[in-house]
C-alpha cells in the first residue's frame, strides 16, 4: 500500500516542449461539458463502415450500448487500414524470443499473416460470434491468432499459458469454444512449458472441441490426434489460406458496433471465474484515444508493453492499442532475468525502445538485482515510462524513475482493469505526479470514493471507488451471466459501477489507490481470486476444507497464504504441504501455487458457515481481529 508522498514532479522541460496533447486542461473541460461530443470527435478518427446514429444509449441501464447503429471492425482498423497508406512497409511488431531469436513485421506482412489464418479459421468453419480459445506462449502467433478471430468476426478468449488444466478447462467449457488454438511448447526461463500437453489433459476433461491447431515453437515431440490436431504451418501452405479471391487477402467481416470482441476470464469472488466482455465499437474508440494521449505516441515511436497478452494489458495495450495508431511495438518472449538480469534493458537499448510499460512488481524485482544492471546500456532512447497493474510503492516509483528513466521520463501510473478495457485513473504527460498516485481520471471518466451508504467520503479518508458515468471500453456484460454482470457491478451503489478497490482522494483531487476490498489476490499483478485458490486445493484426496488469503511480499506485492483442514485419517506432514503447492500449480497454474501452507484443526466461519479470511489474515500479521462478533464457537 503506498504512503502518500510529498514529493511531486514536473515534467523535464525538453520533454514538455514535444508533447503532442499540449491543452491538456481544455481537453478535460471538453469531455466534462460534452461527453458524447468528446467521444464522437474521437470515434471518427477511425474507419466505419457505417456511421452510428447514437453515440451513447442509456435507455436499458446497466447494459449501455455506444456507438449504436454503427458499423465497424476493430481488426479492419489495426491493419486493413494502414495498409492503404505509408505505414504498409513501417514495422508493426518485432518480437525477440527468449534464446535471442528476432521475428520482424511490417503493416502488409502482419495483415498477410492474419489474411491467411483467418482464410483457414473460416474453412474450418469458424464463423461470426463463435468462440475460439487461444492458450499459447509469448510469441507472434498470438496476436495474429486474435487478429484473425476478430477479423471474421469470432470472439477470442484468450487463457494466460502461464495458467494449466483445471483453469484452461473450465474457460474453454464456460465459453463454449470449438476450436482451441495452441502452440507445442514456450521457452520460459529457458524451460519449456508444455503447453499442447496441457491442452490434452484439459480436452479430456470436456468434450467439444472440435479442432485444435497448433504452432510449431519449442519443436519437442507432441500428441497429435488424428481428425482434431493440426499443425499451424502445415495449414498456412494450404491453397485455402490464398482466400477465395486468391492473393492471401480475406473479407473483413462487418461487425455491428456492439458486437462481442472477445471474453476474457477473470478472478472475482466465487470460484468460478466470470468472461468479462467486451465489443468492437466503444473498446476500439476508448484504447486508442488513451493510448494515444496518456503515452503520447508518436509516428516514429518504439513502443514496449512487458505484458502478456493472456492479460487485458496485452489486450489493450500491447495487441490491440498500438496497431490501432499504427505504432511498432515490440514483444518479447521469455522472462525478464533471462539469462541475466540486463536482458530488457539490453532490449531497450538495441531495439531503440522509447517508452516502457510494464508492472511494479518487475521493476520492484529488477531493482534488486542492483543499478549496475540498467546503467550498462544506453537507455537514452527512452522518452516515457508507464506502471500498471497494482499500487507503486514510492520506492520502487522513485528507482524507475531515476535509474531507468534518468530523472528525464515521466511515470504514467495507469488504473484500470480488465472490466474497464481502458485505462480510467492516469496522469497525461504534462501532469504533475507524485510517486504512488495514478493521479486523475482520464477526461470524460468522473469517480468517486464514496463510504458503505454511498456518501463521499472527506478528503484523506479511506472509502470505495466508484465511477459515476459509463465509459467506452466498458464491459458489457459477464458472458452467459447478466445477472451477475448486474449484481456484481452496479448493485452495490445503484447508478455506479463498483469497482472493487478502495482509495483515497488528497486535497489536490488525487487518487491514491489502496487496493482490493474483494477476495482478489493480486499476485505479481496477475488477478487471482481466493475461491479458485481454495477449490484447487479441496480437489485433491487429503483435503476436507481450505482457506487462501493474501499476505504482503517485497516483490511480487502480494503472496498466497493457504489454511488447510485435512480428512480425517490424514496427517499433516511437510512433504503433504509439498504436494499441495505442487497440486495448485497443477490445476490453476505455477502463478496460483501458494507460498504456505498451514494445516490447521478448524477454519474460522461465520455462523452461516463462511470463512472468515479477514480474521485468517489479521492472525497472520499479529493484527487486532477487528468484529468477531458472527464468529462461530
Ligand atoms: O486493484 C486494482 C489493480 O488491479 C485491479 C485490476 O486487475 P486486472 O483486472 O487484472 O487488471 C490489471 C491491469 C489493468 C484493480 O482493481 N490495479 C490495476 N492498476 C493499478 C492497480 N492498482 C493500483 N494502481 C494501478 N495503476
């Protein structure tokens, strides 16, 4: 949790002088007076096929609709657009895998590439609306799979590899896909992940797909089932990737302005994890104008989101974002201390990147490998630089700013979330900062901290936030769930979209987030939820009841801390504890495996039979236990 911290910041003037949004204060007047206006003026940046006749339609709240009437494609808009202009031979994407092998794209070579899958998907017979889940590694393949699905019109579900069976399963069932596209293996810290292994093991567990196609990365030896499994480039020389109308091209389906993008799953509070959804239209007009403003992009940028794109930040911001202003981005495969803790400054500094994104928790574990590391490159070329995904501890704030940024590249501390598709709290680039806060709300987006009956709290005083007027990026709805969509977001305080955060507001109308006040774990960023934590652990045999909770970590921020009751007849013993941590990364993925595990006799619950983790966690930290009060005996 940051401190507030007096220290604040100006922009370098050198930088200041080349910023291209330079009314920063009229553009959020604008938005204010004017907010359909706003996002209109913004929305015909792109190509439509058609134009909308309403801009924002509130008539059936909380299901808003933007753009309606309007017709569009995101993917026509991230390639088959710049494709038609000068960009055609600029690189879109280079891409560095982890034992140093380089991958280039230009515009015209990257729109190809999903021509041709998209030709293939179609013969397969994916078609608009249906879903396709997308569970690979790090690498170029990736974005041209999601490319390819919203080009004809299919809604990708992207499962994080860094997540295995149960998790891979339960999204694949949930989302109802037929095809499953993978790739053999990734290189992750010079390991392999057998990713099409675990994509077997999930498949047995549910029954309809239909196809999987699979790329060829890592080159170990793999299953392949007959009449299911085909390899990625054995598909790619098929006359039928050429397109019906030859010359590798495709027809890019026309989409209504609010038809479904993709899903993307997420961590809430019951076990099952809920399909955030998003849309062509307002997702497309809302990740754009922030990228383009709060990252100041320009033509000649080199620009780096050190996400995954398993994670709404690579949808956003590293797929989706960038190709949309027709920027080069740059991706990279493997770990970031792969095979020394130099290798993304190394990065930085061969491939000319100018402005950064990434998480605290990589910069917090980069800085503890010491300045040395950074200050052996040139890390000149970089102009900006950009936080995401948990609260920045001052600490960690000041040391990316002075020794990767050189005192010269302002933060820009982005809050969102994957519901929110777009960043909503973030400094522009000529805002004062002050290391810890994510500043203000983006123009046209209006929050407020506001306490348990819903009233504005005082200034510096702790309370939920809430934002009080729709957004484009906006989910909306939680897939084959509106009633949880309804119950989850805009229940608690009628009229607003409850976020799940707690924050303060200071005295200069900064926000200063705290954290979650739901059962999320934020675990190096990534979003995990307790329920999924507990239900890998009481599938295995020994486990009668299980209890997770989040504790503090240096690095990775937050930490899973597990309480396991076991069956009778089990004796808790180390190498049992072992074999749990091992089970949890065997179901949800290494990221959910817990740091501890604990056997205890009896879980604390209420008499209604919840468990109590607030008290689990105030034990933990030798913290007052707060309202015991519906403890059981
Ligand atoms: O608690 C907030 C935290 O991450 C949550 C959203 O997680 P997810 O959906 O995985 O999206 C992460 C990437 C956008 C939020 O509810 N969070 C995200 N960004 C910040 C943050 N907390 C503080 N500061 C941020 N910049």
């Amino acid at each position: 949790m940051p401190n507030e911290t007096q220290d604040s910041y100006l922009p370098h003037p050198a930088f200041a002088a080349n910023v291209n949004l330079k009314n920063q204060d009229e553009v959020y007047r604008h938005a204010a007076a004017d907010l359909e206006g706003f996002w209109a003026e913004r929305a015909r940046e792109y190509e439509w096929f058609k134009p909308w006749d309403k801009v924002l339609d509130e008539s059936n709240k909380p299901f808003f609709k933007w753009f309606v009437g309007g017709q569009v494609n995101i993917a026509h808009n991230c390639l088959d657009r710049h494709i038609k202009t000068s960009r055609r031979n600029k690189l879109a994407l280079i891409w560095e895998g982890e034992k140093g092998d380089l991958r280039t794209f230009s515009y015209h070579a990257l729109n190809r590439e999903v021509c041709m899958f998209a030709n293939i998907l179609r013969s397969m017979g994916v078609k608009k609306g249906d879903r396709v889940t997308i569970y690979m590694g790090r690498i170029p393949e990736l974005p041209i799979a999601m490319l390819a699905c919203a080009k004809i019109g299919a809604v990708h579900s992207v499962v994080y590899g860094g997540f295995s069976v149960e998790a891979l399963h339960g999204r694949i069932e949930d989302s109802q896909s037929n095809v499953v596209i993978t790739c053999d293996g990734g290189w992750m810290n010079g390991k392999v992940v057998e990713l099409k292994k675990i994509v077997d093991e999930a498949l047995k567990r549910c029954a309809m797909i239909e196809h999987v196609i699979v790329v060829r990365r890592t080159g170990q030896e793999v299953q392949m089932e007959a009449g299911r499994d085909y390899w990625y480039h054995e598909l790619m020389v098929l006359p039928i990737a050429r397109g019906n109308s030859g010359g590798n091209r495709c027809e890019t389906e026309v989409m209504d302005a609010e038809d479904p993008l993709f899903l993307l799953y997420t961590s809430g509070t019951t076990g099952k994890p809920k399909a955030i959804m998003h849309t062509h239209g307002g997702y497309m007009v809302g990740v754009a104008t922030t990228l383009q403003w709060v990252f100041d992009l320009k033509e000649e940028d080199r620009w780096w989101c050190t996400a995954d794109p398993g994670w709404i930040t690579g949808h956003s911001y590293m797929v989706y974002g960038p190709l949309l202003l027709g920027v080069t981005s740059f991706m990279y495969e493997g770990a970031p201390t792969y095979p020394y803790p130099n290798r993304w400054w190394s990065m930085v500094e061969r491939y000319g990147i100018n402005i950064l994104y990434t998480a605290p928790t990589a910069i917090r574990g980069l800085m503890r490998f010491g300045e040395a590391w950074p200050n052996r490159h040139d890390l000149s070329g970089l102009r900006l630089l950009g936080s995401v995904g948990e609260p920045i501890n001052p600490e960690a704030w000041r040391w990316y700013h002075r020794v990767i940024g050189k005192e010269r590249c302002p933060i820009m501390d982005t809050w969102w979330q994957t519901e929110t598709g777009m960043f909503m709290i973030t400094p522009l680039p000529l805002t004062e900062l002050k290391p810890g806060s994510a500043t203000r709300p983006f123009p046209g987006i209006e929050v407020e901290v506001v306490d348990e009956a819903g009233k504005v709290v005082p200034v510096g005083e702790e309370g939920y936030l809430v934002v009080k007027r729709p957004w484009p990026g906006m989910l909306r709805t939680i897939y084959n769930d509106p009633e949880r969509y309804v119950k989850q977001y805009w229940s608690k305080y009628p009229g607003y979209y409850f976020t799940g955060d707690s924050a303060r507001r200071d005295a200069d109308g900064y926000i200063w987030i705290i954290g979650r006040v739901d059962d999320v774990i934020k675990v190096s960023g990534y979003r995990l939820g307790t329920a999924e934590i507990e239900s890998a652990l009481v599938s295995h045999p020994a486990v009668a009841e299980a209890a997770a909770i989040a504790l503090p970590h240096e690095v990775k921020g937050q930490a899973i801390h597990t309480y396991v009751m076991l069956k009778s007849g089990q004796q808790p013993s180390e190498e049992l504890a072992a074999e749990l941590i091992k089970h949890v990364g065997h179901e949800m993925g290494p990221i959910a495996k817990p740091e501890k595990v604990t056997f205890v006799p009896q879980l604390p619950k209420t008499r209604s039979g919840k468990i109590m983790r607030r008290v689990l966690k105030a034990r933990a930290q030798g913290l007052p236990e707060g309202d015991i009060s519906t403890l059981e005996e």
